[in-house]
C-alpha cells in the first residue's frame, strides 16, 4: 500500500482553488484602493486578457468575467497541483514547502508566460515593494493553502479508506 494516500481531486481543486481564489483576489483588491484604483478596475484588468481594452469599458459585465476567469485560473492551479501530488506524493507529504514553492512557480507562470503572450510585451518587473507583494501572495495565498488542503483532503481519504476496510461494527 502506497505509505502517503492520494488527496482527492474535488476537495484539492474546488476548495483549494477557491480558498487561493478569494486571497488572491482580496489582496489585489486591498492593493488597487492603496494604489487609488478601484476592485472593479482589477476585475476588468483580468478579463482583458479575453476582451483587449474593451473590458475597461464593459462595465459590470466585464468585471463580472474577469471574476469568474480569476477562479478559472486559480482552480487550474489547485488540479495542477493535484495532478503533480499523483505522481510526486512529496508534495502531500511536504505540503508547507511544496505548497511556498508551487504558489512561486505559479506566479513565474503567470508573469513571465501568461501575461507576455496575453499582452503582447514582457513582464516589467514592479519596484519592490510590488514585487514583493507579489511574491508572498503567490507563496502564501495560493501555493500554501492548496498545498495544505491537499494534504488534508489526503488525510479524509486515508481515514475513510480505514473506516471502509474495517469489519462492521469496529472502529479503528
């Protein structure tokens, strides 16, 4: 029997993914009105990467894409890290490391693939303190909460795997 059960795939990609969803989102928000600029703007940011600069001018509906693609992306991080877990157990077992690391490697995704191709330039690196937000928001809002909802998910699993090998009537 494999010694670090496997974390099951609903718990890690909607509850991971929706957990860094709602941190990610809430500190860009907090961001944008320390920046002076408003939720709303950040939400049209994000579907621009569909509409071009016509999302800045869509009003609720844009912003209300650039939601629900904020999500799509962010439970796409969860199933890839839950995918990358079926073959590299490490990261079940190591979730607080694994998860710092995986939200780092999800920012470089994002800023140095996604971004360039979805606007056409490179990434321009922001001065440090953005930076740095940006960096620790990845680690700690994205990577480390789906890493660690991962290995929860994981522990249930094995739990409900003793509960079902268990002869009625007898608990473990």
């Amino acid at each position: 029997m494999d010694p670090t059960p496997r974390a099951r795939a609903l718990d890690t990609i909607v509850l991971g993914g929706l957990t860094a969803g709602v941190l990610d989102i809430l500190d860009a928000f907090v961001i944008s009105l320390v920046n002076g600029a408003t939720p709303v703007r950040v939400l049209h940011a994000i579907a621009s990467g569909a509409l071009g600069r016509a999302a800045y001018e869509g009003g609720v509906p844009a912003a209300a894409l650039g939601l629900a693609l904020h999500f799509v992306i962010a439970t796409s991080a969860a199933a890839t890290y839950w995918l990358a877990s079926l073959t590299l157990p490490i990261l079940l077992r190591r979730p607080v490391i694994s998860g710092l690391l995986f939200g780092l490697a999800v920012w470089a995704f994002m800023y140095q693939v996604v971004l360039p191709i979805t606007f056409g330039r490179a990434y321009v690196v922001p001065t440090l303190p953005q930076l740095a937000n940006q960096l620790a928001i990845h680690a700690l809002g994205v990577g480390l909460p789906i890493a660690l909802i991962a290995r929860r998910s994981a522990r249930m699993a094995a739990v409900s795997a003793a509960r079902s090998d268990t002869p009625a009537g007898l608990s473990p």
